[in-house]
C-alpha cells in the first residue's frame, strides 16, 4: 500500500523523500485507526449488549461481571488482530523504502504480543469472576478456592511470559523451559513461599481446617480473632482490638490453631469459671439453718428428701439425731445442688451440653466451686452479660449458706482494722 501511495504523491510532483515519509505516516495512522476504530465498536457496542444479556439473567454473576469487567479485555484482543492482519500494508516494493519491510514484522509480532497479553487479562478478569462470584454463591461449609486461582493466575502469567519472550528473542519456548528446568533450585528458593502455601492451601481446602469468618486463636502469633481472608501466600485476621494480622497461609499447618468453628456450630458457648470458697466458713448445717435454705425454690424438695434419707440412715446406724453430723448436710453442698437447679432453670444455659458443677482441689485460695455449663448464646456480649448475671446471683446469695468468698486481705479487709484496733 505504501508504493501506491507514494506514486499518488509522486504524480502530484512532491518530492520522493517527502513522499515516502507521507506514505508512511498515512499507513501507520490508517493501522492504528482502524485498531482503535475496532476497538471503541467493540467496547461501546458488542460488549454493551452482551452485559446487558447477563445482567438480565443473574443478578449475582451479573454484579461480579461489572465489578471485574472481563470482557473490556475482548476490545483490546480485536484491536490486536487488527494489528496483525493490517501488518502487510506496511510493506513494499522500493529498495530506496525497503526497510519499512522490517517495521511488517515488528508490527505483526507486536500484535500477537498485544493478542496475548489481552488474552491473559481476559483469563485473569475471568477468574476473577469466577472467584467472587463463588464467595457470593458458596454455603458457610464450603472452603475458599482464592488459593487455586492465584495459583492458576501464576501458571498463566509464567506460560505468556515464556511466550512473549520467546517472541522478542526469536527463540523456541522449550528453549527457556529447559533453562527453567536447569535453574529449578533458584526458583524452588524464590517461590518458596508460594509452593508451601501452595501445600498448606490444599490442605486447609482438604480438611476444612479454616473458612471465612471463622474464629481463630493462634497463641504463637499472639492472634485471636476473625478470618477475612484466606489466599495462596497469606490469611489475614482482624483481631477483636480491630487490628489486622497477616499470617503466611503454612502457619495454619505449622503453628497449633485454635479454631471457634465448633462453638458456633454447636449454638453453645462454654463457662468455666469457678467462686473460692473460704473454707474456715464451711460446716454442717443445723436446723435453723437448713429452715432457712429450705424457702429457696431450688433446694426445697431437695432438703426435704435428703432429710428423710438421712434420718432413715441414722435409725440403721444408730446415730443421735440430736448431732450436728447426723444431719450430714454441709452448707457447701447445698450450694453446689443450689448452683446446679439454679443453673437448670436458667433460660440462658442449655442442659442438653455438658453440664457440671463440681468441686477442684482446695488450696491456698479456698475451696473452689467450678461451673462448667453451656450458654445458648455464642454471641460475645450476650454470653458476657449471662455469665456475668449468674456470678452476681451466686456471689450474692453465699451469706444465705453462711458462706463467704475468698479473697486476699488488705489493707482496707475488715479483719485486719480488727487486728490492728487489737
């Protein structure tokens, strides 16, 4: 096409130089109009109608198709084949022009490489989409597939940069393979971060060890928190104090993981937490005291039926009855079986979990009464104002069994201001 111009120019009596030079500028701003030409149909109107067909058919996929927009990245692969087939105007017969022919083939491989490089985006963009709108899609049990498709956008990229590489230097692509293979232990050193989260994602896919949303506590890292995210190098974790922590994906693996999972599933939430009881305050209950205790709802019955058991057993033995041990009863008991009809009733705590309240082993803090329950709330501060109302009860109803807390003495104790008045 240039020859063809410039013997146009050439009739109208310009000069030869000028005229070469004017043809090939036309034929570089026909090339790269018709691209761009082709290009802007393509985007504005092809691609136009297209997203409106699938927007109309799923609302989900249609959100994740503008949000990553993977087919902008068509406009850009027909301007390319634009390129390429429009390369042989670039050409001609003059050996005073010849060397436009070389600009032919550069035209021609820029184009496949512009083909390519359109090609890998529309890839990427695709999976892209096809990642967010499986987050969008995907049940609570179903585990994370980011960690593949970075995986697969890695193998993607590697393949077109051998090939445009291969290109440029005019070079068979098994050529860099084989010296790919030649540098494996290099590579293998630089992507080792990669090929062990690599592992370590299969392997939390596999055993389902952590999804999105999960909570989790890793001692080591000092993390407790929320998972956000899960990819192929790293998980990220917003803490409870709302600090973000990214954690390489194989920690998951080599570090022990605490996951929260199990709670929520479950719908019951764990209190373990004892009361020391001061031991000098623990003794066998008398008559008045047991009147006393027996007005309590939850001990009522209870009272009622050990009593006659008791009393049974102590005409068997032949016991006093008039003792003080013969009533067998200890006011700690009676707060255990207090705490458990209490805790029963509780329309906070599910009886359906484990369900114990048990004594540990005395020490220098008293005697401790352990409550190991289950609420039916695993939300934080819902579980928080359960526990804290059953440990206000609790506390306050010891006097009642002529019990008294443990607790260090102070400075401020009433009983040391009674030594010291002393």
């Amino acid at each position: 096409m240039i020859d063809e111009i410039v013997s146009f120019y050439k009739f109208l009596g310009m000069d030869y130089d000028l005229t070469a030079a004017l043809a090939i500028f036309h034929v570089v701003i026909i090339i790269f109009g018709l691209a761009f030409l082709a290009h802007f149909i393509t985007k504005n109107y092809v691609l136009t109608f297209a997203r409106k067909s699938i927007l109309t058919k799923n609302r989900a996929f249609g959100e994740t198709v503008l949000k990553f927009r993977p087919f902008e990245n068509v406009a850009h692969l027909v301007s390319a084949l634009v390129f390429y087939m429009l390369a042989d105007l670039m050409t001609s017969d003059d050996y005073r022009i010849s060397w436009v022919n070389d600009l032919d083939v550069v035209i021609e491989e820029g184009g496949v490489i512009y083909a390519t490089l359109a090609i890998v985006w529309f890839l990427l963009a695709c999976l892209n989409v096809g990642n967010g709108y499986y987050q969008k899609v995907k049940k609570p049990h179903q585990p994370s597939i980011k960690g593949y498709i970075q995986l697969i956008k890695i193998i993607i990229v590697l393949t077109a940069v051998v090939l445009i590489v291969s290109m440029l230097f005019d070079k068979s692509p098994m050529a860099f393979l084989t010296g790919l293979g030649a540098a494996s232990a290099v590579i293998i050193l630089v992507f080792k971060d990669t090929i062990l989260g690599f592992v370590a994602s299969v392997q939390v896919a596999s055993y389902d060890l952590v999804r999105i949303g999960d909570w989790i506590t890793i001692k080591a890292l000092n993390v407790d928190g929320d998972v956000e995210d899960v990819s192929l190098n790293t998980v990220r974790i917003r803490n409870f104090d709302k600090t973000i922590t990214s954690i390489p994906t194989s920690s998951l693996i080599t570090h022990g993981v605490q996951n929260w999972r199990g709670m929520t599933d479950t719908k019951g939430r764990r209190i373990k937490r004892s009361i020391s009881i001061d031991i000098k305050t623990i003794k066998f209950c008398d008559e008045l005291l047991l009147k006393k205790l027996a007005k309590f709802v939850e001990l009522k019955e209870y009272i009622t039926e050990k009593k006659k058991e008791i009393e049974l057993e102590n005409k068997k033995q032949k016991i006093n009855q008039d003792d003080l041990i013969a009533s067998g009863l200890t006011n700690v008991g009676l707060l255990r079986q207090y705490i458990f009809n209490y805790l029963k009733d509780h329309k906070g705590i599910r009886d359906d979990l484990t369900f114990l309240i048990r004594q540990l082993q005395p020490g220098q803090s008293g005697l401790p009464i352990e409550i190991y329950v289950f609420t039916n709330d695993t939300d934080w501060v819902n579980y928080e104002n359960i526990q804290s109302d059953i440990f206000d009860h609790l506390l306050a109803v010891l006097p009642a069994f002529d019990l008294s807390a443990f607790q260090i003495i102070s400075d401020n104790n009433d009983q040391v201001k009674r030594i010291k008045d002393k």
